[in-house]
C-alpha cells in the first residue's frame, strides 16, 4: 500500500468517525428519550441508566392517552399551529410579495419594524399583552394564542417567501398583466402556483414554531381544557415529578408532529438557503 | 392594428432621468425598430408603451386615444418577452389561451385560434408540453403565438432573439419578418443588435442616453448617419474614424489628416475646423494605385477571411482602418499596400458636437421644409 | 385639444396614480396590521408600565412611581446575577454551537455516500421543541434515569453522581448543554449553504496555482465565509439572549436563582411574582444593553464591509 492509498484512508476513517460522533450526539438524547417511555415504573429504578431495560412496555403510552388531559393538549396544539401556520402564511405572502415586487415609501419603514422585532426580547411583551387581552375575552382562548403567534412569526416568515418571490422572473406576471390579468389575478393565477414549495417550507416552519411556544402560552393560560401542549407537558412535569415513564412518553408524542414536519421541509431547508446562492 | 403616438415622453426612476422627451409617431402596420446601446432607454419607452411603467411627463396615444393612465391589460396589446415568460405550470396550450381565457372567450373559438397560432409557427404538436421541456427555439415560437392567437393593436418585442443561438437567430428574424408581412401589425421591436435592426425595421429609432438620435428607414441610417453616434452604431465591421482638419483653400476643400491631403467637396463649416472623417469598410479599395493622389500608403496588420470576403486591418494615417473586400486577400502581416477610400462616401463629422457635415451643394436641398 | 390639457392627469388618472401607489399597502397591510397591534403597541405600553406600579393582584396598584424601579434594580443583586448568567449563557452557547456546527458543515461539504442521510439526521434536534429538549435533558441530568452524571462521574468531572442542575454553582451549564445541542443546527445549515455558495472554480483555480488543502481553507473559504459568520454570530447572540425557554423549562431559573438570565428574570417576575412594573423595569433596562449591543454591531458590520 502508497503512502498516498494509507494517507486517504485515514481521512475517510477521521471522516467517518466524526460524522459517527455527530449523529450520535444528535440522536441519544432522543433514543434515551423514547427508551425511559418504554421501561416499566417498576423497572426504572432498578435500570433507570441500562441503555436498554430488560422489559418494555407500551403502558405508559396507554396511560397518557386514556386517562390524562394529553389527548385535550394535544388537540389544543393542533389547532392553535394549524391556523397559526395558515394564517400566518397568508399574511406573510402579500407582505413577501410587497417586499419583493414594489418599490414604495413605506418598505424602508416595514423592512426596519421586521428586523427590530427580530431582535427585542419578547418576554417584554408578557405583561402588557396579558394586560390588554384579559379584558377582550382573549386569556384562557385559543384564539389569542394564534393571534399572537401569528404576529409573532410573520416577520420571518416574509423575509423566506419574500426570498421565494424574488426567485420567480417578474416577467412572468407582466406578461399575464399584458394578457388582461390584473395584478392580483396574476399573483393567484400565475405567481402562487409556482411558489407552492416556498408555501409548504412556510407552512411548516410556523408549525414548528407554534407548536414549540412556551411562555405565552404558560402565561396566557390557566385553564386546563385550554392548554397547548408545552403546558400541558410542563405543568404535569411539576406536579409528578416521579412519573418518568409517563413524562417521556407524552414528550414523545409531542415530538411526533414537529418532526413529521420538519422531515417534509428538510429538503426545502438546505435547499431555500442555497437557491440564492448557487444558481441553477 | 393602430397608430401608436408618443408625445414628449419623459420617464425619471428616483433622481435618474431615463428618457428625456421622446417623440415619435408610428404608422398602422408599420414595423419600427428601437436600437441603441444597453441603457439608452429604448426597453423603458417599450415598457412605457406597454403600461408596465407610469409616465413621468407627455402621452403616449395607441390610435388616438390616451393611455397614460391605462392598466396594461386595457391597452390591448401583446408583447414578447426576451426571457419569454412563458407560464411554466401550465402547457404550451394554456400558455397560449390565457389571454383568450381571462377575456372569456367562447372555448371553441379559443381552441381555433391557438390551432390556428400553432399551425402558422409549427408548433401544433407540442399544445400539450410543459414549456421546460421545450427547446429554446420552440419557447421562442411559444411566446410568439401566445401573441398572436388575440389580434392585438400592436406587438411589442422586447429583445426576443437574444436568447438564441446565432443560426437560430437568424431563422427566427426571418420568420418575424413573414410574420409581420401576413399580419401587417404595427410592432415595435426592442434591439441592440444593428443587423436585426437593418434586417426587420421599415424604419430603425436609434436612441443613445435617453435620447431619440435618428429616425429613419435602414438605409437612410446607413448612408446617411445624422451624428457620430448612429454612424459607429450601425453597420459592422463598424465605421473607421479618422481625427482630420477641413480646410478650404479658395474653391478646394480638402482634409488634413497629419501629412495626408484628402480632396472632397466643401462643407459648411469655418476653415481650420477639427472633424472626424467616417469612413465604412467597405469604401476602402485595397491593391490602389499607388500613383492615385487620393491613395495612401498602409501596413497590414490583420488579416480575417470572412468567406464572403475579407477584411483587412491595416495601419494607416495614424490610426487602425479597417477595410472591406469581397475578393480573396493574400496579403501578409507587415506587408505594405495602398488604399484608396471612394471620395464620395466620405462621411465628415464635427468634433465638436458629432453632429454630421453635409456637402454644401445639397445642404440647402436637404434641409427638412 | 391643447397639449397642456394633455399633460394633465385626468381625474380618471389621478386615480389610477392613487391605486398604483396604494398597491404594495394592499398585499403589506395585513401583516403591517399584526405587527403593530401585537408587537409595537404592547411593547409602548410595556415601556410605560416600567414607570407604574402595576401588580396583578393588587387593584389599587398602577400609580406612576417615576424611576423607583429602576433604583430597586439598581440595588437587586439577583438582577446583576442574571446579568452575570446572561454573559456566560451567550457567550458559552454561542462559541459551543459554532464551533460543532462550523465542523459538522466542513464534514458535510462535500459528497460522501450517505451524506443525504446524515444531513437529515444531524439536524433532527433543530425539530425538537425547544422546550422539549430542556425537559429532556433535565431527565438526562436526572441520576435516577438519565445516564449524564453517572458517565460525569466515571470520567471524574463530578465528584459524585448527582444532578448538576442542583448545584447552584454549576447549574447553568445544563441550559447549556441543552442549548447546544439544539442549536448546532443552525449554525451548521448556515454555514453550509455560505461554504456551497462559494463558485467550486475559485477552489479549482486554487489547485491548479498549486495550494494545498491548508492553504485552500485559509484563503478562500475563510475569507469568503468571514462576513456571513461575523454576522450571523452576532445575531444569533441576541437571539440567545432573548430566548428563556430552557431555562424556564429546565430549572426556573433556580436553585436560588443561580440560573436565571435576564430574559428567563423577566418571565419569573411577571409570571410568577405577578409584578408587571418591575418585569418592564427589567425588561426596559435589556432593551436599552441590546440597543448598544445592536450599535457595535452595525459599527463592526461598517467596518467589515469597509475592509472587503
């Protein structure tokens, strides 16, 4: 074997073992996860840190999901980010397609107001929200946490269609205003149709975004049968402290939406950030 | 089909002047092509005319009505894209019918018509393809029909061939050239390239910084360019151009090109006036006799057989000449010549102002009434 | 038909003029709407309750008490500890993400079998909820079922298998840990697409004039990424900064506020003492630090693009 064949090798196998590193370090937190959720109550403290109990069940799961408010949780969660995420993708298309199409006096102004809510801490903004919400009927309410949210992430979320926007010609709608198109027809008809990845890439990463809130939702809440599921998980947590297998069982299941969405953007992700870049 | 009037049109992006009053009037049928250098206006005024820009000052009439404050879509009129925009979610059928589907066309007589658009191009057969799996000649077609299937008042093209290959290129100007010639509609056509120009225009707007420079049939631009611009722009190989003095000496006008004497006929202009002398390729003899007075000496530098002919460069009167030949040169890099530039096809223009010197005798005749 | 008469926009054009200018307003509008009514005005109205006595509980409350907040703050140790926590949370966080995601994105640069899955897989915990992950990794640290302290143990970094989220002295390195896992992501998806963004000639150029891999890394791909890392590390900074979510989830900022950041200081206050002047005294008082810090930003942005 050449000096050059062993040196290669040993850069595939360096290669290979970081790569290896990686993925572990990224997947045992979830593996141990999903592991606590399967031992038996009586077994975890006995094997509590075996990598593998020598008995699993699926009892902690059954528990969650008959005799517990996780299956309310949840529904409240799939409802707040579904029409966060639709909403919010509405919304941010028009302020997208603004951003990317005209040139007007207020842009500067809308530019600058997006990016400064992209830095101030929003924890600043739990008191005077609670304080104007609680007289409109909005605490307690669904309804106010996808308010919220959906203002929340529409800055961002104008800033990623506005990038899919700016990756269709204009061209294309001046041609379907030359055709008899109004604009809006245009923007419907010819634009929307062709921005459906932007669309879906939007779509979930609010979903994930909404699914994920915490303090708003700890703050604007108190009622059971209105909490979202962070709550849910994090009031059980405190109350039961020592019901570890239920615990990770109901984080499991929380982890399941977000995830299924994030595998269905995953490509879009690397994708979206790079299409500016290299050109195709 | 309608005349298209522009009256005074100016168009200003933020502090930048774009067009700096714009007239011209276009007759019905009349094929007029806009040239010129890249940002010399001549997309804008088409964009203006299309309603995709506002107008900043005048009016623009498409047969005699005011359309500065009509959306595109009420103007009727038809464009063709130089990216070709074509509809990339919908097929070339769709494509086409669009603009019949918005008016709500009867479909049966929005089917005869993309039938009959795709009959006329030869594109019959790709009505079901999605435009990404079209060749770019075919999109061309493409968004050629998609502006004929409605009979529009005007057709505007903004730069259409500039993305095809050369030989495509070439087919395509001469199937825009049918076209118009079937259709008779009024078309304006955007265009840096002088041949397209020449070839397709019944009359060629050559526009330089915002400024309309010449308006005119092709041969009118060619042989008698009103200013230095219009005479380097259009015609290739491009014009030579020789730094001289006129001077007149009793009835003898003649210009001074470093030693050189040159005889032409007078101007209108002082004796001792700096001008530049234009002269094209292809009024250059080459091989002249080198007793001729109006020969002169020259080092070939540059020799490039087109096929059709030769061009020669050479080093000559200070400067670098080229010159036109339709016979086949053999000459060598370095050897000396003589050549002879045809007297009457001198063009002379001012240094000062660019603007062009024309021979006394005619510049009275000449003179627009 | 005079031209003057011409050139005068008709009342018909007029209005045309008006709808064009009108019309980026009418697709802007509804996000311009929600932004204002829910992010700027709260955050008006927070400002002034920073100079009010406003307790929930209390009806009687919402006097104007002029800067008493902030003199209280001045004299709050637990507020300058939070400060303190806050400069350890970011900076600690920051460098740690950056630092694993700038190797994993080299790693993940070029083709190698398996990368598409590798991609997927490494960046899973930038799915996971936030909150999520800090509950998970507050059962990581769990002696009773997470397996982090007894292998802390094992390799001597703690003297015995306890939890270090109780230790006052440690604990903010739990968020921490938490913080970087699901955070390497970002940085390295970042710094991917910046590296993939790079023209592949320049690299090419580069071998052909004969520099190896060191070199090749020092003067192109440094050098291209250096804005892009510049400002995305200052940015995310902020961003952590802001972010209380961990904490919240992980320890609520105790054992005796040993870990609280500022953020999670203003949460606890309105949250839990259900003191909405003091938080926005606090909160106020973090706005004017990221102002500055926003400052020298833009002052090293300025001078960054003054070098290139």
């Amino acid at each position: 074997m050449s000096a050059a064949t062993l040196k290669r090798a040993g850069y595939w196998t360096m290669h290979y073992a970081i790569i290896a590193l990686y993925v572990a370090f990224a997947l045992f937190p979830l593996y141990w996860l999903f592991k606590v959720s399967l031992t038996p109550t009586k077994l975890l403290y006995s094997e509590g840190v075996r990598m593998w109990p020598s008995r699993t069940t699926w009892e902690n799961y059954g528990f969650v999901l008959t005799n517990s408010d996780f299956p309310r949780f949840f529904l409240n969660s799939v409802i707040v980010s579904v029409s966060t995420a639709v909403l919010v993708t509405v919304v941010a298309s028009g302020a997208g397609y603004a951003l990317s199409r005209f040139r007007f006096r207020g842009k500067f102004w809308l530019v600058g107001l997006m990016l400064i809510t992209q830095m101030f801490p929003l924890v600043m903004l739990i008191s005077p929200i609670f304080r104007i919400f609680t007289p409109l009927g909005l605490t307690d309410s669904l309804l106010g946490l996808i308010i919220v949210y959906t203002a929340f992430n529409i800055p961002f979320a104008t800033f990623l269609m506005q990038s899919f926007f700016d990756g269709i010609p204009k061209d294309l709608e001046e041609a379907a205003m030359i055709d008899g198109a109004h604009r809006f027809t245009a923007f419907r008809q010819i634009i929307l149709p062709l921005t459906l990845p932007g669309i879906a890439a939007t779509l979930g990463f609010v979903f994930t975004a909404a699914w994920s809130e915490l303090l708003f939702a700890l703050m604007l809440i108190s009622k059971t049968d209105a909490s979202t599921f962070p709550v849910g998980l994090l009031t059980f947590v405190s109350k039961f402290s020592v019901d570890f297998g239920q615990m990770t069982a109901a984080g499991v299941l929380a982890l399941i939406p977000a995830c299924l969405f994030f595998f269905l953007i995953q490509r879009y992700l690397v994708r979206g950030l790079t299409a500016g870049a290299v050109k195709g | 089909m309608a005349t298209i009037d522009i009256d005074g049109v100016r168009k200003r992006f933020g502090n930048v002047d774009v067009l700096h009053g714009v007239d011209l009037t276009i007759a019905d049928g009349e094929f007029v092509v806009l040239v010129g250098p890249s940002g010399c206006g001549k997309s804008t005024l088409l964009r203006l005319i299309a309603g995709l820009e506002d107008i900043s000052r005048g009016a623009i009439r498409i047969d005699g009505e005011r359309v500065n404050d009509l959306a595109p879509r009420a103007r009727d009129i038809a464009m063709v894209f130089q990216s070709y925009a074509l509809y990339p979610h919908m097929s070339v059928e769709r494509n086409m019918d669009y603009s019949l589907r918005l008016r709500k066309t009867p479909a049966e007589r929005a089917r005869e018509a993309v039938e009959g658009a795709a009959g006329k191009l030869g594109i019959d057969r790709l009505l079901q393809r999605k435009p990404r799996t079209l060749s770019g000649g075919q999109r061309q077609r493409v968004a050629m029909g998609r502006a004929i299937v409605r009979t529009p008042k005007a057709f505007l093209f903004d730069e259409p061939l500039s993305n095809l290959d050369a030989r495509l290129r070439e087919q395509m100007r001469g199937e825009i050239k049918k076209m118009h010639q079937d259709l008779g509609a009024t078309s304006i056509y955007v265009t840096h390239d002088q041949i397209e120009a020449m070839t397709l225009a019944d009359r060629i707007v050559a526009m330089n910084e915002g400024l309309v420079q010449q308006i005119g049939p092709p041969r009118e631009l060619y042989e008698h360019p009103t200013n230095l611009f219009v005479a380097g722009f259009i015609g290739s190989p491009a014009m030579n151009f020789i730094d001289a003095t006129y001077r007149r000496e009793g009835q003898n006008a003649f210009l001074v090109v470093g030693e050189k004497r040159l005889a032409l006929d007078e101007r209108d202009v002082a004796d001792g006036t700096p001008v530049t002398l234009g002269l094209r390729a292809e009024d250059i003899a080459i091989d002249a006799d080198p007793e001729d007075p109006g020969a002169i000496e020259a080092t070939v530098e540059l020799v490039e057989p087109l096929g059709l002919g030769t061009i020669v460069h050479v080093q000559a009167l200070g400067t670098h000449i080229k010159a036109l030949s339709l016979a086949v040169v053999e000459h060598r890099v370095g050897s000396r010549i003589w050549i002879r530039p045809h007297p009457e096809k001198f063009h002379v223009f001012e240094e000062a102002t660019g603007r062009r010197l024309e021979r006394k005798a005619q510049f009275a005749a000449e003179l627009p009434a | 038909m005079s031209v003057q008469a011409e050139r005068r926009p008709g009342w018909h054009g007029t209005r045309r003029r008006f709808a064009l200018r009108m019309e980026p307003y009418f697709y802007a509008s509804p996000a311009l709407i929600f932004i204002v009514a829910v992010m700027l005005v709260p955050l008006a109205i927070g400002l002034s309750y920073a100079f009010r006595d406003i307790t929930l509980l209390n009806p009687f409350s919402g006097g104007f008490v002029g800067v008493q907040h902030f003199v209280d703050l001045w004299h709050d140790s637990d507020f300058w500890q939070a400060l303190g926590n806050t400069v350890t949370w970011t900076v600690a966080s920051v460098s740690l993400q950056f630092f694993l995601g700038l190797v994993l994105a080299l790693r993940l640069y070029r083709p190698f079998p398996g990368r598409g899955l590798v991609q997927a897989l490494v960046f899973v915990p930038w799915a996971v909820p936030m909150f999520l992950s800090g509950l998970n990794f507050a059962w990581l640290f769990n002696p009773v079922i997470g397996p982090l302290p007894h292998w802390l143990y094992a390799v001597g970094i703690l003297s015995s298998p306890e939890n270090i989220l109780s230790d006052p002295a440690i604990a903010i390195w739990g968020p921490i840990v938490a913080n970087v896992w699901w955070g390497v992501p970002f940085f390295a998806i970042t710094l991917l697409a910046a590296l993939q963004s790079i023209p592949p000639e320049i690299y090419e150029a580069a071998e052909i004039d004969g520099a190896g891999t060191w070199r090749r890394f020092a003067d192109i791909t440094v050098p291209f990424l250096a804005p892009t890392i510049a400002i995305t590390v200052l940015l995310r900074a902020v961003w952590i900064a802001n972010a209380p979510d961990l904490i919240v989830a992980m320890t609520g900022g105790g054992p005796a506020d040993s870990t609280q950041i500022v953020a999670s200081y203003i949460f606890t206050q309105a949250f839990k003492g259900l003191d909405f002047g003091y938080a926005s005294a606090v909160a106020t008082v973090l706005l004017m630090l990221l102002l500055v810090y926003a400052l020298i930003v833009l002052m090293i942005r300025q001078s960054l693009l003054k070098a290139s």
